[in-house]
C-alpha cells in the first residue's frame, strides 16, 4: 500500500529544499509507525492464540517458539496491508514531533515530546 507522503507545514517548508531527506524522513516515520502497529497487534495476536489446541502434530516447547513466530508475521502483515488504524495516528504524532523539533517551539496541545 502506498500512501502519499504528507509533511507537516512546518517540516515542508524547512525541508523543501531537500525533498531526498524530506521523503527520507516521511518514510522513516511511516516504518516507525507501521512497526509500532505490528508490535501492537503482535500482543494481541499472542493472546488470542493462547487458547488454541495445539492440535495432533504439534506440541511440546517447539509449538510455542513456532506460533510466536506465526502471530509475529500475521501482526506484520496486517499492519502492512492498513492495520487497524494505529499506524496512522501514530504517523501524524511522529510528524507533528518532528515539526516541532525543527522550528524550536512547543509542542501543541496533545503532542508529546520526549
């Protein structure tokens, strides 16, 4: 899924002289963000799989190895392919945070900066 890159006003205008490091820094957000959502998911795919039999050809320690492998890949797929919507926001905050940084003011309202 490709999204259109969208910097904040203040991001573009410092960075529109360098649209490489601008796209750069977008895609870094967007990976980020998108890595976020798998961990997220990752969490709650674990504790969905918890209760399931572990059928007639697996089991022992290996089965619980292999199915965190499984609901690791599921998570990165389905963040991949548009989440759940987590992404997304934390995309914008991540945005928002880098705007901030590069005009040296506050944050606004409901933006957290470390």
């Amino acid at each position: 899924m490709n999204t259109p890159i969208v910097l904040a006003p203040g991001l573009s205008a410092k960075l529109a002289g360098d649209p490489v490091n601008a796209k750069s820094n977008a895609d870094k957000a967007r990976g980020t963000s998108q890595d976020f959502e798998a961990m997220f998911l990752n969490s709650m795919l674990q504790q969905v799989f918890a209760g399931v039999g572990e059928g007639p050809f697996s089991g022992g320690h290996a089965a619980g190895v292999w199915r965190s492998f499984l609901t690791d890949e599921y998570a990165k797929s389905i963040a991949k392919n548009g989440g759940i919507g987590i992404a997304d926001s934390v995309y914008q905050s991540l945005l928002a945070q880098q705007e901030v940084k590069s005009a040296g003011t506050t944050a606004p309202k409901g933006v957290v900066t470390p």
